[in-house]
C-alpha cells in the first residue's frame, strides 16, 4: 500500500542524508558513507514508484523553505502529501538549514530522475 510505502521510502532518503551531515561534523566518515549509501538506495526504490512523486514533492518544497529560513506553511500536517506534514517532520528532528538543503538536493535528484 503506498500510503504506508510512500512515506516510509521518502523518510528512508529524508533521514540518511540529514545523518550524512551529523556524522561528518562529528569526525565519523565511515558512519557518513553508511548513511549515504542507505539515502541511494532508497533514492533509487523512490524513482521507481511514481505513485510517490507526490509525497518526495511535498517533503522537498518543504526541505526547501527549512533551507531558506522561511516561516512554516500551513496546511494538513498529517498529511505526507503536503509541505507542512514534512516541515513538522523536519522539526521534530531538528534538522538545521545545511541539513534541509542536502535533504532538498537529494530529493529534487529523485524528481529529475522519475520516469
């Protein structure tokens, strides 16, 4: 089912590439190599379930405003279709700016690559 399935997959790009950063500042090079090779994998499984690209848009719009500073956006927060459910995610994680623009980088190479 690709409400359960679309989520899961753009949180398992999401959160390897905000740890790619973390492990880097924290001297850990082989953990960062770790995190990236997991952020590509599911990159690649993203690119091959289009029925997702509505889900990898939302969460790098909101990747995106993180990135820039911008103020939240409104809308259904429980909603992985929509900006505000992926900033509200990227909150509670407390992903930094550097770490938005990585996730946004990541996730705008998934929509160019999408068939």
């Amino acid at each position: 089912d690709n409400k359960v399935v679309g989520p899961l997959l753009v949180m398992n790009t999401v959160m390897p590439t905000a740890m790619v950063l973390a492990h880097r500042r924290n001297g850990n090079e082989d953990f960062a190599e770790m995190s990236q090779r997991v952020a590509t994998r599911a990159q690649i499984l993203l690119k091959d379930n289009p029925e997702s690209l509505s889900l990898v848009k939302a969460a790098r719009e909101a990747a995106a405003i993180k990135a820039d500073g911008e103020a939240p956006v409104s809308g259904e927060k429980q909603d992985p279709g929509m900006p505000a459910y992926w900033i509200k995610f990227y909150e509670k994680y407390e992903y930094d700016s550097d770490m938005c623009g990585a996730i946004s980088a990541a996730l705008s190479n998934v929509i160019s690559g999408s068939s």
